[in-house]
C-alpha cells in the first residue's frame, strides 16, 4: 500500500511563466505518488514582501519544496529543527540535510555566449540580475565562454538589473547605448529582459539582428512567437519538478543520503534573433506543431487577461458591497473552497489563527467561525474538501493577508491549478489577496469612525459644553443656553457682539485669545483653538471663572472662511485642583517643606546659575539616625510631629540662603546654593549637630535625636543633579555607618565601598539558593558537670569567589536590607535539623541556642513561627534556646514582654545575648521572662587580669543568680579565665578553650570523645 504523503511547495508566486509552470508539474508528480499538494504564495509586490515568515502549516507538512529563496531565516530554522525533508529548485539549500535541484545555469549560457562568439561578435554585452543565485551562475558562464575564446571581460558592458522581467531589460538596453560603449551582441539573463532589450532596440531605429544579435534564458512561450523568434536556453521544468518530488519522496523513506544536489541539463535553442536563419527554428514538424500551440495558448491567455480584469472588477463590487467583505465572492476563479483566519493573542500570549470567514461553492463541511488553531496546524486537515485528498485534483494554497498596517492572518484556499496560469506574470488573482487585506483594513477604519460618531452622539446628549457659532460674514456671534448658564455665576453677560465678548476676558489672558483667532485664520500653519481663559473678576464683588474655549474655521466651496464654531466649558472646578496637585506634587505634606521633585528643580536651576558666574553650591544628606525607635515605639502620628519639630529646627540652623527639602522617610536634604568652599559646608554641619544635642519636647517628654550627615561640591565632586544627590548620599551612609553624629564630605573612595557593599547585598540575595551559606556549631560545656550542655549556632558564608564573609559584615547589611528574615527563617530550620540528628545519632537531648535579629523580633507571628520549625523537624521545645541582644529586648518592653511570654508558653528557653554592653540593668531584666544571660566576650577577655572586670563579672552572675536565671561566659580561652569563672559560679561556658565553631559532624565527634574521656 502506498503511504500518503502531504508535499508542501513555498514560492514568491504559483503564476508566470516559470512558477506557473513549475506548479502542475509538482501537482502532477505529488498526485501520481497519492499524495497531497499545499503552496504557500508569500510574495506581495504592492509591500515588497519576497519571503514566508512564519511556517505556516509546518505542524501538518512531511516534506517541503522551497522554490527560488522565498523563506526567511526563521522559516528554515523551523524546518531544519524539524528534520523534514527540503528540496530546494533553483537555489542551494541553505541548511544542512537540504537537498538542490540546479539547472546547469553556467553552462547553458556558456553554450549561448559561444553560439554569439560564432557568428563572429566579439563585444558581447550581459544583463541579468546578478544578486540572484541561478542568474549569477549564468554570468559565469558569460565570462567563461568570453575566456576561452582569448576574449576581454569589459565590465563596461554587463548591468546588473533589478529584476527578471521585460522593463529591466528595456532599462537595461537604454543604460548599455546611453553608455557609448561599442557592442555587437546581448546575452540577457532570462528571455523577458532579452524581450526588453529587443522593443528597446527597435524603438530605436535598430534592427535585430542585423545590427545586434540577442541570446535569452528559459525558453518561455513568447520567445517562440516573438518578431524576430528568440534564441534562448531551454530551462526543463517538467524535470526539475519530478526530480524535486521524487527526490522528497525518498527522502521521506529514508531511500536518499540528505545534503545533496542534483543537476537538470539546459539545452541550446537556435532561432533568428542570433542572426541564424528563421526558417532552421523547425527542425522537424513537431517543433511547428510546438510553435502553434504557443500561438494558440498565447490567444487563450489573452483572452484570460481580459476576463480576469473583468471578473476581478465585478467580485470586489460583490464583495465590498456590504459593511464586511464577502470573500466567497472575491475569488471568481477555480476556487471553491476557502477559509480566511485572523491573528489573535490568547491568555497567554500566544497568537493564534482563529476563523472568521469560510465558504465552499460545493457544499463541503467548513471550520466553524470562532475556531482557534495554532498556526503550524493551519489550515485544519479534517475541514478540507475532498478533492485534496490524497490523488485527488485540487491542490490547498495558502496565502498571508498582510497591509501596510498590520498582519492580518492567512487565507487558505482549495481549487484545480489555474490552466493558463503559466502565461500571466502578473495573474489578477493575486490581486485579490491585496485587495482582501485592503478591505479589513477599512473594516477596521469603518468600525473606529463608528465607535467615534456612537460616541460623539452619546457626548452631543450628555455634554456640560456650552456651543457657540461665530458667523464671520455677518459679525455675529450666536451663544447656546448652555454657555449663559455656564457664565451665570459671574455677573458677564454675553451678547452677539465678538468685541464685547473680548473685554470680558481677564486682561492677562486677551493676548493668547488674540493669538489662538489668528492662528485658527492662518493660511500656512493653521491650529483649532484650544485655550484656557479667565472670564470676570474685573470688579470687586464679581466672581471670576475659568474656562476652556474650542473651536474651528469652516469654510465654504471655494475655500473662503465663513464661520468658526466652537465650545466654552467652565474648568474653574479644575484649576482650583490643579493647584491641589502642584501642591501635593512639589510640597511635603507633612512638614511643609520642598519635596523631592521641587529639590531636584531648584538644584537644576542653581547648577545652571553656577554654570555661569563660576561660583560652588553643595547638597548635604542629612538621615535622623534615632528617628525609627520613635517611630516605632510611639506611633506615625508622634513621629509626625517629631518631624515637624526638626524640620523647623533645620531651616533654622541652614538660614535664609539654603533650601531644606524633605527627601524620604527621615531624610532630609540641604541645597547650599551659593558658597566659596567647604568651610561653610562645615559650619551649617556643626549647628545641625549642635541643635540636636538638645531634645525636643512633645506632650512633655523629652527625646533626643543625632544625625548622620553627607555632603558634596558642585564642581568639584559631581555636574550634575542625580551625582551630586548620590554622592552626597554615599557620604551620609559612611558618616552612619562610621557610629553617625557626624559629617563625611564626600570623596571618589567612597563610591568603591558603596560598589563593594552592593556587590556583597546582591552576592547575599543569591547565597542560599547558591548554596554558600553553611551554619557551624560551638560547644557549650557545664562548669558543674563538664558536660556539653549544647551548642550556639553561627552562620558562616563563602561567596561564590572563594572568599569567606565573616557575620560581622554582612549580617548588618542582611539586617538593613531585611534579608535576615529569609536567612534567619532558614538558620533556625536547619539548626533544629542539626539537633535532630545529634538525638537521632545518640546523642543526649542537648540545647541549641539560635540568634534572633531584631526584625524577625518584631514580627507578630514570629511564635507560630516557631511553634511550625519545632513541629516541622520534630524536636522539642525544651531542645531550643532563642537568644535575643540586651539592645533589642530593652527597645520596646511592651513588645518584649509580650512576645517573650509567648515563646516562654511555648517551652523554648531565652537567653539574653551580649549582657553589659547595652544601657539595660538587671531591673530591666527583672521584668523580662528569660532563662540565661550570656556576658559578653569583652569582659571575659581580661577577666585575670582585671579587677574591674572581674568585679563586673561577678555582679552579673551573682544578680543573676538572685533572680533564678544561669550564666554563660563567652569567650573563654585559656584555662586561667575557666578557673575564676568556676570561682565565680558560673553555670557554664563557651569559647576556643572549650571547642572552636565547627560543623555538625564534627560536633557529634567532639561529643562523643568528651563523653568517652
């Protein structure tokens, strides 16, 4: 049984002389293998379009044919991905696995030229397309017969023209005799620019081919018929076709190796127009029978044109007739069956073709309309009629409707190739694809100006608008109701006299009235008018209005100006709001002060008046460091007020020469717009800070604030506005993060740190996905038993580049950034894994102690939080201990208290981390429900040697221990401070003596030898 196959044919046209001959031969083969025909015409000469940019049904075809390059780029990828087999005529294949059928272009106008050179013409000229593959394959073979006859190449005498056709060589001839170069004979490209190059001649007064001998290429019909018969080269067709079919076929059943080419002989035919005698041209009587039947379908042709034009005429009367073109009444030819789907963009995106017209002459089954197809199954194959089945008659062309616009989608017809479609080059059918693509565009056009005039009927209705009509012959201006009553609240009264109308206008704002009356008259650079006036407010008591005025000059037939027509609104409601917004648009509406946007304005016009008298300004960044603790702890509307105070203050301390602008938050910025150096930058620093050292005073509580300060030169530093605000910012956030309460100038050194620090935030946003950040364990030992009581978890990270990050760097910044939450979310998980391993592994129900960062502190549901970790990785409560700074439990007892109760309920334990070096006391702790307190390394260091020190340390665990709560020491690492904190009493220890930070298996070794020893 043979295998159905569906071949699919991409060419610029399916008509003309050489497409429209090739075309039923492939049909012809394609049938004979029962199989099924689809041709892609993509060409559109009306928007120079040469080549198929979407692969079109490329889903339903299992081989293709690619005739002359009319696929682009991303077409052949799509087939070449594909793994279809692709034969391409007339061109190499341009992707591996492509196989070519080539005509032997070279040496069948090697033997032409040699024929010219027989007849004794030496100057012999060539026209042709040379861009083109097969045409400059031909002019090889030009200069290769011109060389084996010792003849010189005269690039004098070859155009290159830009296409096939007869006017190219018509231009071409003209080029060539304008030239003045000697010649005696053409040798053209194809056979219709030889046909130019002859009408050309004899329009002159030449004789061909007496006075010049012409040769073509391809042997179409009008050569034969032609005055005088042309001498050609016979392109073969019918060959090239079957042996591009056949080829695809044993492709498709893996019968032929791919990447292959194949060559179809040219041969010589001899007429009169190279000086042979015409009467040779019949050889035998089968070539006369040839030569009438040329006649003969050259009159059918004809006869086609005219019919052609004449049904093309009557189906887009049809077909337009109505609001939507039909197209079952555009395509009068064999077609019967067609399908037109459009481009849409689904949900997700993705366009599609969706159905929008069908129609079948013969009553075959149709694509129902709204139906959606991926493009590469386009058209659908259990639609089409039953004459493209396999063997059948028909053949399914496809075809993009494009416009000038937009792409519109494609057109899939069904219907028997056009018999006389290899005598038209220009068939009118393809007229049609143009002229369908032209009418959705005025579907589209038709269906705005309706929307417009639906809309402009609702506005004629509904509209506050008052009318007016100025009738310029007369004088007059006529005024709807409407426009009294728009003007009523002020006590103007309008009359029909235009003058009278131009005195109630504000006297500021006649001018630009005058000007729109003038502009709307100009001949040259005519405008409607659209302007914004002010009417009344002249006298005291008078209201004043604001309106819009519109209109338009009408003129009459021959063009006179007769009339303006227009409308007035009142926008006085609008104005009053526009004020509003520029209000809110350039004012903080908390301070009152600049905002944003007006500072960076201000700071534009002050480098624009140094610019010019040589002087300096500078920008100071000034950040409230303590500011959010009020904030936070006292509410937004406190820490309003609060701003409100400082804000006053700073204009105070920067005087009348400076500009202070709120830039965000608790940031304020400066604007110093006149100075001769930095001194002055420093004095106005030194009054901020010393105004700050005093508190400010709200509800009879006093607070206190310090701030950070950056400042940067214009010129000296930055030109601009955007470099001198960030400059000045990084110098406030080195003056913050160098302890505040200070001012930094800045310096070019400071825009590498501020790099260095946002490669590390950027590094720190990637590291746990990366893998980079790992946790260690240090050992916490009983002084009482010697026993390992646990272990404090520390975060370590080894960034991409191989260098290892301590915590101090950049937990700060993950704190600042709030990326703690995320890190500090999976600390505590994979520490509670840890424990729950060593349990697993034998070892004692130990503690894990786990830092907290201020922030996930203050997170309401930090608990369940908590209480889900726990749960999750199957450890208890009594397992983990959550240690919190001294500094961040004493900063909102409140919350504090609150929150520590309910982790307590839970049954983690607290501890609290880095005792003695915050401003809390053990009264403060007295009231937090904690379990340990950790005392810093600082007072551990010199415990042997310092009475202080030591003194220090034994307070702390004694009160400690008087309110029920344990000690750690950290830090611990010489045996010396492990003996006098055992004389102290201390409950427990940890630091390098005792065991150094170390990974989770090397804990359980660690364990296990201290257990064992």
């Amino acid at each position: 049984m043979v295998k159905e196959y569906r071949i699919g044919v991409i060419a610029p046209y399916l008509d003309g002389e050489y497409f429209g001959r090739l075309l039923p031969h492939i049909q012809h083969a394609v049938r004979e293998r029962c199989s099924r025909l689809f041709a892609v015409q993509v060409a559109d000469d009306y928007l120079g379009i040469d080549s198929l940019e979407e692969p079109i049904a490329s889903g339903l075809i299992d081989a293709w044919i690619v005739i002359l390059p009319s696929a682009s780029q991303t077409v052949l990828e799509t087939l070449e991905k594909s793994g279809k087999p692709l034969v391409c005529i007339g061109f190499p294949s341009p992707v591996p696995g492509g196989h070519s059928v080539l005509v032997e272009n070279q040496a069948g106008m090697k033997a032409a030229v040699q024929h010219l050179i027989s007849h004794g013409h030496t100057r012999i000229a060539f026209i042709g397309k040379l861009s083109q593959y097969d045409l400059y394959e031909r002019y090889l073979g030009y200069k290769e017969a011109l060389a084996e006859q010792g003849l010189p190449i005269d690039e004098r005498l070859v155009v290159d023209v830009e296409d096939n056709l007869m006017n190219a060589g018509e231009k071409a001839m003209r080029e060539l005799l304008d030239r003045g170069v000697e010649f005696t004979a053409i040798a053209a490209g194809t056979d219709f620019n030889a046909l130019g190059a002859i009408d050309c001649l004899q329009a002159r007064g030449f004789r061909v081919p007496q006075d010049f001998a012409v040769s073509g290429f391809d042997d179409i019909y009008q050569a034969a018929v032609n005055y005088p018969s042309l001498t050609t080269v016979r392109q073969p067709i019918e060959s090239m076709a079957n042996e591009a079919v056949r080829i695809a076929i044993e492709m498709l059943e893996g019968r032929l190796e791919t990447d292959g080419v194949t060559l179809v002989s040219a041969g010589l035919v001899v007429r009169s127009s190279c000086s042979c005698s015409e009467r040779s041209q019949f050889k035998t009587a089968e070539e006369f029978d040839h030569y009438l039947i040329n006649l003969s379908q050259m009159r059918r042709s004809f006869h086609t044109i005219a019919n052609n034009n004449y049904q093309m005429t009557k189906s887009l009367i049809n077909a337009t007739r109505d609001e939507k073109i039909d197209i079952s009444k555009l395509f009068w030819n064999s077609v019967h069956w067609g399908c037109l789907a459009l481009w849409e963009t689904d949900e997700s995106g993705d366009r599609r073709l969706v159905v929008r017209q069908s129609f079948s002459k013969r009553g075959d089954p149709l694509p129902p309309i709204g139906a959606a197809y991926p493009f590469e199954q386009f058209p659908p194959l259990e639609m089409l009629p039953p004459g493209t089945r396999p063997g059948g008659e028909d053949i399914v062309v496809l075809h993009p409707v494009k416009s000038e616009k937009k792409s519109w989608g494609y057109i899939a017809l069904a219907g028997q190739v056009e018999p006389n479609a290899n005598f038209v080059s220009n068939d009118l059918f393809r007229h049609s694809f143009t002229i369908l693509a032209v009418a959705l565009e005025r579907e589209l056009l038709f269906n705005h100006v309706r929307s417009i005039n639906e809309k402009l009927e609702i506005v004629s209705h509904t509209t506050n608008d008052g009318i007016w009509d100025w009738d310029l012959s007369a004088g007059k201006i006529d005024w709807s109701t409407r426009a009294h009553k728009i003007l009523s609240p002020s006590s103007v009264k309008l009359n029909s006299a235009p003058r009278s109308f131009l005195r109630l206008v504000y006297p500021e704002d006649r001018r630009a009235i005058w000007q729109a009356l003038k502009q709307v008259r100009s001949e040259s650079d005519r405008q409607p008018i659209q302007v914004e006036l002010r009417i009344g407010g002249q006298a005291e008591a008078d209201r004043q209005l604001w309106v819009h005025l519109a209109g338009d000059l009408v003129r009459n037939a021959s063009g006179a100006a007769v009339r303006i027509i227009g409308s007035i609104t009142d926008i006085t409601e609008k104005k009053v709001n526009e004020e509003r917004i520029t209000q809110l648009a350039y004012w903080d509406s908390v301070t009152g002060l600049p905002n944003r946007m007006m500072f960076k304005d201000r700071l534009q016009e002050a480098i624009e008046e140094r610019s010019q008298d040589g002087k300096k300004l500078a920008v100071m960044m000034i950040d409230l460091d303590r500011f959010k603790i009020v904030n936070d702890t006292l509410g937004h509307q406190t820490g309003d007020l609060l701003l409100q105070l400082a804000s006053a203050k700073l204009q105070d301390c920067v005087g009348l020469h400076g500009i202070v602008s709120r830039f965000a938050g608790d940031e304020f910025i400066v604007l110093l717009s006149k100075i001769e150096g930095a001194e002055e930058i420093n004095r106005v620093a030194e009054r901020i800070l010393h105004m700050l050292t005093k508190p400010f005073v709200l509800e009879g509580q006093e607070f206190y604030l310090s701030a950070s300060l950056g400042a940067c030169l214009y010129p000296n530093d930055a030109q601009d506005v955007d470099s001198l605000i960030r400059f000045s910012d990084l110098a406030m956030y080195y003056s913050k993060e160098n302890g505040g309460n200070r001012l930094k100038v800045y310096t070019p050194a400071l825009s590498s740190k501020r790099v260095e620090r946002f490669n590390m935030e950027t590094g720190l946003r990637y590291a746990m996905e990366r893998g980079e950040l790992t946790l260690n364990f240090q050992p916490q030992v009983s002084l009482t038993t010697g026993k390992v009581y646990g272990a404090e978890t520390l975060i370590r990270w080894s960034s991409s580049d191989g260098k290892t990050i301590q915590p101090g760097e950049f937990i700060p910044l993950a704190e600042e950034t709030g990326l703690i939450i995320p890190i500090g979310q999976w600390v505590l998980e994979q520490a509670c894994r840890a424990c729950r391993e060593w349990i697993r592994e034998g070892l004692p129900s130990l503690v894990i102690s786990v830092n907290i960062s201020a922030l996930q502190f203050q997170m309401e549901d930090f608990p369940d939080i908590v209480s889900k970790v726990l749960k999750d990785t199957g450890i208890g409560p009594h397992n983990l201990c959550l240690e919190i700074t001294e500094h961040t439990a004493v900063q909102n007892m409140e919350h504090s208290i609150r929150m520590l109760s309910q982790l307590v309920e839970i049954g983690v334990k607290i501890a609290i981390d880095d005792f003695g070096i915050g401003q809390s006391s053990l009264y403060w702790l007295k009231k937090l429900p904690v379990h340990i307190v950790k005392i810093d390394p600082s007072f551990i260091r010199n415990l042997t040697e310092s009475t202080d020190d030591a003194a220090i340390a034994k307070a702390v665990i004694d009160m400690s221990h008087s309110l029920g709560l344990s000690v750690t020491a950290e830090g611990v690492e010489t045996e010396g401070q492990l003996q006098r904190l055992q004389q102290l009493q201390c409950d427990r220890i940890q630091g390098f003596f005792t065991g150094r930070p170390m990974t989770s298996d090397q804990f359980i070794a660690y364990f296990l030898e201290i257990a064992n020893g």
